[in-house]
C-alpha cells in the first residue's frame, strides 16, 4: 500500500506512518519539563518555615495565612495570590513531616478479637413513614467484635435516654456484658458514668470520619441493616410495631455468614455468650427525670415539645420522667398521664380528657378545643359521639348538650371504650340523650360479654352510622362492678299517706 492509502485507512498524518515503517514500537514518551510559577522562588522560603514548625508549639505553628502575609512583608511577594500558597502548603507540609519522620501513614492494621470481651456501639439515621407522616428516627445499634451479632433498636431521639435505653434492651438480648472494651464516639460525661454503673469499659474513638474505623464494624452494620431491612421504607403506625419487626429481623440475621468466614453468626455467638458477664440483678433506671410546671393551659414543656395533665393540676410542679419512645408523668407518687413521646420539636400532643372537668364549667369552649381535634384524629372521639352530640344539642340546646356530652366522656374513666361506644349507639337509638341512660347501656354492654362485637356494628347500622374501624374496637378488661339497684326508689312507691283512705 501506498503512504497516503496507509493514511487514509488508518487516519494519521505522513510522519506517524513513516516512525511506523520505522519501527513497530513507539517512541518513548519525553518527560515534560514543570512549567515555571511566579511562586518557585519563593518556595525555599515556605519550605524553612514549615519545617521550622515541626519543632514549635502545637498552638502557634502557622497558618497559610501567616505564611502569605510573611511573604509579603518580609520578601515583597506582590506578585503572588493566596491560593497559590495554600495549594503549594496543603501538598508540601504533609511531605515534609513524612520526610522528617513525623508523619503518619494511613493504614488499616488487622485485629483478632477474643471471644466475649469487645462490642461496638454507634447510632446511624434512618427515614420511616411513621402514621402516614415521613420522618427521621434513630437507629442504635450495639455489635460483639468476635460473632458479629449485632441488637438493634429505632428511637424518637438519640438522647442519653435513648443511648441508656438501647443497652439495657441489647445487654437483655445478649444475655450479658463483654468482658472488655466497648468502642464509643466521644461521650459526655453524664453518658460516662452511666456506662460505669452498668459495668461497661469505654473506650473512645477519634472524632468524626477520622475514628470510623476504629469502630468500622458497627458502622458497617449499621449500612448494611439499613439497606437490606428498611429499604424501602418501612410504613408503621408507632415505633413499638417497627421495634417488634426489628427484633425479629435481628433473630433471622443470625443464619447469614460475614464475607468469607466458615460459620454462621449465631454458631459463633453460640460460643461467645457463655464467656459474657451476667447482668446486674437490679434493673437499671433509663429514664431522665425533670420537675416541669403545668401551665395555665395544663400543659408541660419537655424537650421543646408539649403535653396535656389534668386541669386540677394547673400551677403545681410534678415530676416527668421522659423515657426513649415515652414519658410518663406523675403527681407525688400517682402516675397521672403516660403518652408517647413526640419526635418533631414544637410539636403538641393534647389528651381530651384531661379537659373535661373544665369543660363541665365552660361547655361552649369544647367546639373549637384542640384537644378534640387531636382526639377525632386519633379515633377516640368517633362519629357516635359527633352523632349523639348533634342530637342532644338539637334536644336540649347547644349548651345544656355539650353539657350532657362531657358528662359522657366522663364516663370513659370507668367504662371500657367499645362499651361506652355500645351505649352512645344505643341510646341514640332510642332517643335517650343523657348520661345516665348511656351508662345503663354501656353497662348492659358490659354484661353481655360478647366473643366478637356483633352488636357494635348493629347499633352502629341502626343508627345509620359506619361502624368503627377493628382498631378502635380493641378489646379492654371487662367492668366486673355490679349494676346499680333501684330497690330504694321502688320502697318509695310502696308508702302510703295517712290521710288518704285505704282502697
């Protein structure tokens, strides 16, 4: 072939083609020759300053700032800007400490870990769809170094509560504590002593990304839990439902093998449990404790969330003690409300009842009450009761029954809620709008006892409402209290006046 039919086939010029009939190797490349900067003459100059440094104070060693303005001051480096001196500075100051012999090379160190004596503990994000509502929850996870059985656990928060709470749950799981050190992030000193109370040894891991890898076990986990159990994301109704899914993902994680090793998670855990700690034999109180003053809208601020207590309690301080997924509140000794944690802040949860001896007061407050909307959202306040409410108003006006409506909410602090919604069906059928006679049916409910509640949904039919969904139809510990006697008003019928003649 011809030189231009070889360029036309190949397409390259008439010297590439002519170095080729030469040899069939290429050349070698030329090394090319650094461009010069306006900073090479200046370099020398940096040099000496950082190596200056690898004998200064840690706290007054410079900055590329202080080298920037000393090069300006001290050599007239108008010529140069500050990013090429940071860009020279980030590069040369590691090489120098290297050179010196002050550096430090990163590089993994593999580790044997005896059977029974370290764990791992961290928390890692994860987004649950939790009551039809997106949010952020925390995923606490504690691992044994040796098998690799990790216990894991979803949280509102990532509080001291929280962290206390999640190893009472995985030390509970394990069926004892490590012999050894238990790998941390820096922890406050509060967390500290706890862990010291629970018989755990800390170790501390280096700050931020640096010290992932002194725990990267449980970081690991952590990633790969979450891709393989909560991808997609999982749609629950509470957290005690996503726990419960949990613990059971837990057990079945057990049979799953760790990249190469021979055995199965829990045949390894089956040898490391014997060689753990038993567990305290007094249980370990996770809970933080605060004393809050209820409001005028009875109501407590904890952890920048509110929550209702009973009106009679307005102005007096009780005590709370907030747990993980709830917080319990008592008054003296007397637990006098227990709700579930909330997780956005700013956020309010209001119970219906706790309202209710003021609403016997001011009836006209309960139409717009926050408390009932939260209540209807709920399903305690259900459309039995807005039905029984339109009937009663529409009987004896607006005020004597909401009136009348309070007092049957009152009712449910001694009546099981499907009985009492048993007896607003009932009553509403036969037209009996007040309290007592709802009581009596919800009594009669209560008596019949029956193995599914058939006649809820009759009632419900009759009344031309929709029955209640099965979760509102929970079933509740029967009233075992016997119905009230009418024997003394029936000895009232039997008295005779004396000046009446006898028939």
């Amino acid at each position: 072939m011809s030189l231009r039919a070889l360029m036309r086939k190949y397409g390259v010029g008439y010297e590439t083609v002519q170095r080729a009939l030469i040899s069939a190797l290429p050349e070698p490349r030329k090394t090319m020759v650094p461009r010069e900067t306006r900073l090479d003459v200046y370099k020398p100059v940096i040099d000496a300053i950082l190596t200056a440094d690898l004998t200064a104070p840690r706290k007054q060693r410079h900055t590329v700032k202080r080298i920037y303005d000393r090069l300006l001051d001290e050599h007239q480096a108008i010529d140069i800007s500050y990013q090429m001196v940071r860009g020279y500075v980030a590069a040369r100051r590691e090489e120098i400490r290297l050179g010196a012999g002050k550096g430090v090379v990163d590089a993994f160190v593999p580790q044997t870990h005896k059977p029974g004596a370290e764990a791992e503990v961290d928390f890692g994000d994860v987004t649950v769809k939790l009551a039809g509502e997106l949010v952020t929850c925390y995923l606490f996870a504690f691992r044994l170094s040796y098998s690799g059985k990790a216990v894991h656990r979803i949280f509102a928060s990532a509080g001291q509560e929280a962290f206390c709470e999640g190893h009472v749950h995985a030390l509970n799981v394990l069926g004892g504590v490590p012999t050894g050190k238990v790998r941390y992030d820096n922890l406050r000193a509060a967390v500290a002593q706890v862990l010291g109370t629970m018989g755990l040894e800390a170790f501390y891991c280096q700050p931020g990304i640096r010290g992932a890898h002194e725990k990267g076990g449980v970081e690991g986990q952590i990633g790969w839990f979450r891709r393989n159990h909560l991808v997609p994301v999982p749609e629950v109704d509470t957290l005690a439902e996503l726990n419960a899914m949990i613990d059971r993902w837990d057990q079945e994680d057990d049979a799953r093998r760790i990249r190469a090793r021979p055995r199965t998670i829990g045949k390894y855990f089956m040898a490391e449990q014997p060689l753990l700690v038993p567990l305290p034999e007094e249980p370990f109180e996770t809970g933080r404790l605060s004393t809050p003053r209820v409001d005028r809208y009875s109501q407590i601020c904890v952890r920048m969330n509110r929550y209702s207590v009973p009106v009679r309690l307005i102005g007096r301080t009780v005590r709370v003690m907030l747990h993980a997924s709830e917080l319990v509140v008592y008054d003296g000794r007397e637990e006098v409300a227990r709700r579930e944690r909330l997780i956005a802040r700013g956020a309010t949860r209001l119970e219906l009842d706790h309202y209710l001896e003021a609403l016997i007061r001011k009836p006209g407050a309960l139409p717009g009450a926050t408390a009932l909307d939260q209540a209807r959202a709920a399903g305690r306040f259900t459309p039995i009761h807005d039905a029984w409410w339109q009937a009663a108003v529409k009987a004896h006006g607006e005020r004597e029954g909401t009136r009348a409506l309070t007092e049957v909410l009152l009712l449910s602090r001694h009546l099981p809620h499907e009985h009492l919604i048993t007896g607003l069906a009932a009553a509403l059928k036969s037209g009996a709008l007040t309290a007592d006679a709802v009581a009596l049916e919800a009594r009669k409910a209560a008596d019949a006892e029956p193995e599914e509640p058939p006649q809820l949904a009759v009632s419900c039919s009759q009344a031309g409402i929709a029955p209640l969904p099965a979760a509102v139809r929970a079933r509740l510990p029967p009233d075992k209290r016997p119905l009230p006697s009418v024997a003394h008003y029936d000895q009232l019928l039997r008295l005779r006046r004396p000046d009446r003649p006898t028939p």
